[in-house]
C-alpha cells in the first residue's frame, strides 16, 4: 500500500461472526477467500482486491459490518473527525499491524480509522 495515495480511503471491512472457523469455511466455499488467522476469535480475509476480517466478539451485540479507513496520521484525523462532530466510540488502540479507533458520525453509523503508526 502506498500510504499517501490511500490516506482517509475505505480500505477494510469487519465482520461480525460467532463462529470464526464456521464463517471462514463458508466465505472459502463460495468466493474462495484466503485467511490469515490472529487467535481463536479473529481471522483476516483477502478477496484478491479488497482486506478485511471475521470478528468474534461474544460479549458485544453485532452492529454490522465495520467499515475502516486508513490514516497516515491517526490523531489528526481524531482531530478532524471530532471538529467535524463525530463522536469517538472507542479511544485509540494497539492491535497487529499498528493502531485504530472507532467513532460514530453524525447519522449513527459506526467506522473505524486506523494507522501503521
């Protein structure tokens, strides 16, 4: 990826499972997905053009599909984002790969941005 040419894109999707291997066997089946597993409960897909992942969360109630950007710079897009009246829903985070956040726009949907940084 060139970071500057994909700065503030679409560029991943989450999907909310209960069962990632029961998921993972299906989405193969049908579009010949491959897999990059991270533990029992998260398994990262690619389609041949497009990233994303399973999520099994079982304490948290599924809202769909997750749609994440990528930032070059993660705090300044917090930053643009919160002057904009977005509403930040989960503070930053490490994860593998580097780090993200979560926010809620000013119609309810839910996204995430992330950043190698």
């Amino acid at each position: 990826m060139n970071p500057a040419s994909s700065d503030r894109q679409i560029d991943y999707i989450e999907l909310p499972v209960q069962d990632v291997p029961k998921a993972k066997q299906f989405y193969e089946a049908v579009f010949g997905w491959t897999w990059t597993d991270y533990g029992d409960a998260y398994s990262s897909f690619n389609d041949g053009r497009l990233s994303g992942g399973l999520a099994s969360d079982p304490g948290e109630k599924s809202k769909g599909p997750l749609v994440v950007l990528y930032a070059v710079d993660l705090e300044d897009t917090l930053d643009r984002l919160t002057a904009a009246g977005g509403v930040i829903t989960r503070a930053p985070f490490a994860f593998p790969g580097g780090r993200r956040f979560h926010f809620t726009d000013p119609a309810g949907n839910e996204l995430a941005v992330w950043s190698e940084k």
